[in-house]
C-alpha cells in the first residue's frame, strides 16, 4: 500500500475534507475541483492542492478530483479501515478520561484497554472498557495485536512502564509522564506535557 | 519588569535547571559554570547557554553564573511567583482530569474553578475545586481576574463556550474540543487535539 507519513498540520485537515466529500457525493457530484474545496472549507487553494497531492495525487486540469478515488484516499489515510488498537497504563483521571474518549476513532485508532498496578481501579472503565493488572498485559498485547502504548502514571514509574511496554511488543509510545523517557532506536515515542501548553499559553500573555 | 516570550522548548526545560540550582545552592555554592549544569543534566553546553542567555543573560568568564540570581530568574520566568489564575468550561472526564491536576500549578498556572451548564456535576470536583453554573461565570471571572480560559466542551458548543469567555474578559484560550474557533485579534488561541497526536504516532509505524 502506496502510503506516505504526511505532515500532522495536514492529517489535521482530513476529516474536514473527508466529511465535505461525503457531502459532495451524497449530491450526485462525480468531480470536484480545488477550487470549490477551499471555498467550501475556508482554506487556501495551494493548500489544497498541497495537501490532496500528498494524498491521493494531483486534480485533472478542467475536470479537477474524482470525488469516489478522493474519498478513499482521504480514509486510508485517516487509517479508519485499518484500525489500530492502543492500550494505556495508568487508570488514572486523565486515563480514564483517554480511555473513554471516543474521538481516537476518527483517526483510526482504538483504546481497547487499560492496565494498572492499583486493584481498586481495575475492571471499572464506564465505558466498559477493560482495564486490567499490569500482569496480564504481555498476554493482552500479543493477543490484540496491540503496538501503541499510552503512558499516564506519574513521573516516579513511567520509565519502569516505558520498558515493560517494550517487553510487550510495543513500537509507539505516547508519554504524559512529565519526564524524558529513554527507548531503543526504531521505537517512536511523543512526548505529551499538557502543562507546558499551558505555560507558553500564559507566557503569551504574561 | 523584563520578561521575554521564550521557546516553548527552552520553557520546558527550565523546571529541570531549577531543580539542579536548588541541588547546588543547598550544597554551598555560589556560582555556577555552564559546563557542569551542561553535564550534569545530560544536555549541551551550547543549548544550556542559548537556554540561559534568554531568562537570565550570559554567565561571566571564569565564574560562570550567580547562582541566587539564576534561580531567581529561572522561577520569574516559570512564573512561580505570580501565579496566573485559569478556568474550564466543561466538567466531562477530561476537564475533571485537568481541574484536579497539580502539575500546571509548576509552570506559575492554577486551574482555580471550572464551569457547567450540567447541574448534575456541579460542586463535585473530589479535590475540592469548584465546579459552577455558567451563570456565575462573568462575576467568579472578574473578582479573580481570570484571564486563561480552558475549553473542554463537545464540539458543538465550544464557539460559544469560547464567545461567552471573551465576554468574561479571558484573553487566552486553550481549546480541547476539536475545531476551529473564531477569536478576535488580540487573543491567544492554543489548539490541543489530542486525538491528532495520536493519529501522528500510529501513521509513523503503519
């Protein structure tokens, strides 16, 4: 499968054009041009252009996309036919709160789990959602196929969860721990810090 | 008083310069070189320079830096000393999470109350925060000059969320629901998608 990493600020943009096409196509259009897509969307034409060639390849002069070929392109990208599944450590508020948040799924990604260390907590998701002892997680992974792991305990043991994630096949670390994680090369990590977001924020102002 | 805006990058490290100042200032000295904060927090020395020349002003050959001085202008900037009062508009899972999360409270920002049109959430923050009717809002606003606010609705309603909470005199945003807002000039506006990070990730390793 022909698929590129595209830029996040454009990956951002997907579900805007891919809800627009469902509209177009649901109207009986066949081809769409840049034109009426950055007019309709409130975005810039060469950015348009930009961003649908990093998708699915240029418009046709005249005619512009094919709006079918477009759609899909949009979704494969988005990922939602292939979907991903993602546990996370650390039932914790912000865990929970990551955990039955269901707007992961638009970009094609899926929470199926949860593990903690804290039996209070375990088996307690509203949404129903498992959340587990860390003992049972190897077993989880490789089951579920699972490669991304979230890391939301506290700064103390995120380096210890880092490593047993690995343990469990994980490739991609999404870490909210504020604290520099240290992973193997070929392992993607992101680094979240909610607090400094809203640091610069205040900094703007201050 | 003279305070730049700086990299959210060279922000991000300076609670870690911070806590080494404070290792050294305990253990008796009075200036620091370059070099041995570089060293000792696994960092160049290049970036440590860049990193302090902005909140600080260059170390003096030979002696390096004052460290009381550092220190005192390393929490200015962290703004530690004058704590910046923020409030959240929706009670959900994650604005509950963020309400009661006391790592902002680092980087000089208190999330000091959050606000609902759900009655049913009011008052139960479980660290004691309150959680009020969007009634209160404007006056709660102004008797604590408020000036971040934390947008933590749907989607459907964080436009207007966002328009109430100009109105409130907040000239900072942080919008966690996942579109665009219309804002004036003259407001900052900080966009948080967390479901976009994730979807980063997983297209790295697909």
């Amino acid at each position: 499968m022909d698929k590129k990493i595209i830029p996040k600020t454009t990956l951002g943009r997907l579900p805007r054009y891919l809800q627009y096409l469902k509209t177009v196509s649901a109207s009986g259009c066949k081809t769409i041009s840049a034109t009426s897509i950055a007019s309709n969307l409130f975005l810039g034409e060469v950015q348009v252009r930009k961003d649908l060639a990093l998708v699915s390849g240029a418009g046709k002069p005249k005619t512009g996309y094919d709006v079918d070929r477009l759609t899909q392109d949009v979704e494969r990208h988005l990922g939602q036919h292939e979907m991903a599944s993602a546990i996370l450590v650390g039932a914790g508020k912000l865990g929970k709160a990551l955990l039955d948040y269901y707007g992961f799924r638009e970009f094609g990604v899926d929470i199926v789990a949860a593990f903690d260390c804290n039996e209070k907590v375990l088996n307690s998701s509203p949404m129903s959602k498992p959340i587990m002892s860390l003992t049972e997680m190897k077993d989880f992974c490789k089951k579920n196929n699972v490669r991304i792991g979230i890391i939301t305990v506290g700064q103390g043991s995120a380096q210890s969860v880092c490593d047993l994630l690995l343990d469990c096949g994980i490739i991609a670390i999404w870490n909210f721990a504020p604290c520099n994680l240290n992973v193997p090369n070929g392992v993607v990590l992101k680094q979240e810090n909610l607090a400094l977001s809203l640091a610069h924020l205040k900094n703007q102002i201050s």
